[in-house]
C-alpha cells in the first residue's frame, strides 16, 4: 500500500477506471457474439447486431479504452465473418 498521497489517489482513479473499462470490454465482447450469433441464425435483424457492436466498437475506441488500431482489428475480423457467414 503506497504512503505517498498522490498515489494513494491514483490508486483509487486507476480502480475506477479499470471498472469501467471493464464493462465496456465486456460490452463489445457481448454485441460482436450477440451479432455473430444472429448472422449464423439468419435472423432479420442481424445487420442491426453487427450495427450495434461496430458502434460499441468505436465508442470504446473513442473513449481510449481500446486502441484505434484494435478496433479496427475487431470491425475487420467481424465483417469477414458477417461475410462468410451470410454467403452460406
């Protein structure tokens, strides 16, 4: 435990953050399945799933939660499964 007291309350704004970036991440990683999930199903309603977790996607990207690069990693990867998955 640190003695110094800006640490002491970097500590506790780190904590926060890391909740909350915690629930975000978890958040992306429930639409992309929830959006992967629907295109497999052939629901109607898949494109707004894959809307849905794009959008989360560059939120989280906006936020600084995840990197501009990893984003575009995640938009990428879930397009060439809509693709793949759709073209069945």
């Amino acid at each position: 435990m640190a003695n110094i007291k800006s640490q002491i309350k970097r500590n506790r704004q780190n904590e926060v953050r890391r909740l909350r970036n915690k629930s975000v991440k978890s958040e992306i990683k429930t639409r992309v399945k929830n959006a992967v999930v629907a295109i497999q199903a052939g629901d109607d309603a898949s494109p707004d799933a894959v809307r849905l977790a794009v959008k989360r996607i560059d939120k989280a990207a906006a936020q600084g939660i995840i990197h501009a690069n990893q984003a575009s990693n995640r938009k990428s990867a879930l397009m060439k499964r809509a693709a793949a998955l759709s073209s069945k």
